[in-house]
C-alpha cells in the first residue's frame, strides 16, 4: 500500500478497526473518539445546569445584568468556559495593576494587618480553617477602606497571613478534624 493510500475495503485487514462513512471518509476506534463523546455529554451536562442556573436566578428576581451573564455562560461549552474564566482572570489582574499605580500598599495598613495576625496565630482555633472566618477574626475592613478591599488589594498579603496560620496549626487542625480512625477528613 502507498503512502498516499487511504484504508478501504480491499486493505482492510491492515486497518481492523476502521469505520467508513463514505469512500472519502473514514475514522478508526480508538480513544480520541471516547474523549470526543465525553467532551461532548459533559458540554451537554454543563449547558443544561446552567441553563437551570440561568431559571434560578431568574426566579429569585436577579439583576438583569447577572441574568445576561449567566445566560451568556449557558451558551459556552466547558472549553470556553475555561477560556473565558481565564480572560476574565487576565482583565481583573489588568484592572488591579492599573488600580495598584494609582492606590498603592499603604505602610501603616500593612503593618496593623501584620500586628493583628501576629495576635491570631498566638492561639490555636479551628475555626480558622475556613477563610471567611480568618477574614472576621483578622477584620481587615477595620483599616482597608472600601473600594481597595472590593478589588483585592490587599487579598495577596491577606491570603499569605492564613496560609501561614493554617501551616502553623496544620498538626492541630488534622487532630480537630480526625476522622474515628485517625485519618484527617477534612484539609
């Protein structure tokens, strides 16, 4: 058989496992075509839950804003999606950067943030695992005012202090949350 020449019927026992659709057409079974299906049924999957979120939001009487956003999302597959999310990421870094020229770290916030954790981390409380709590023990909206907390100036500094927290008290944390045959179940 040349180079040139495509699986059909004469040569077929070269390639067992060829499917045709026509004389120019033709596919093998492989597993490109189980990923191909699986991309596909999760695409269908994801579509209709966020059709369903889409209803949702509408029956909670959601600005119409959130209700295009999400109708918007319900048209992508899980590919684009991805893809979208990271170009929403990249704008928002954009967005915080040119923030950040204008509004930068402020010294004396830094340090208060650094002197409530250094209080925190003194004491082991399990609660603390879950960022939402960190963020009301550490109260950072006691100094951060509003419009640099929304666009996440300090998240960076704020984000290190509770991975700090939870490396310290990781023992204790994986003792609180042991499971009745020792193996932590929570992380």
């Amino acid at each position: 058989m040349s180079k040139k020449e495509k699986p059909n019927v004469k040569n077929n026992s070269l390639y067992p496992n060829t499917k045709y659709a026509n004389k120019d057409m033709y596919m093998t079974d492989n597993e490109n075509n189980f990923i191909v299906e699986d991309s596909l049924a999760r695409d269908k999957e994801f579509k209709k839950d966020r059709e369903q979120r889409v209803q949702k939001f509408i029956e909670l009487g959601a600005p119409d804003v959130i209700v295009e956003y999400e109708k918007y999302i319900a048209t992508l597959t899980v590919a684009e999606y991805a893809n979208f999310k990271n170009l929403e990421a990249e704008e928002s870094k954009k967005r915080l950067n040119k923030y950040m020229k204008e509004n930068p770290l402020k010294e004396e916030i830094v340090k208060k943030l650094f002197d409530d954790f250094n209080e925190i981390i003194k004491t082991f409380d399990p609660m603390l695992d879950s960022m939402v709590c960190f963020n009301m023990k550490l109260d950072p909206l006691k100094y951060i005012d509003e419009p640099d907390w929304s666009i996440g100036v300090y998240d960076d500094i704020i984000n290190s202090l509770y991975i700090e927290y939870n490396e310290k008290w990781k023992k204790e944390m994986d003792i609180t949350y042991a499971g009745a045959d020792g193996v932590p179940t929570i992380h």
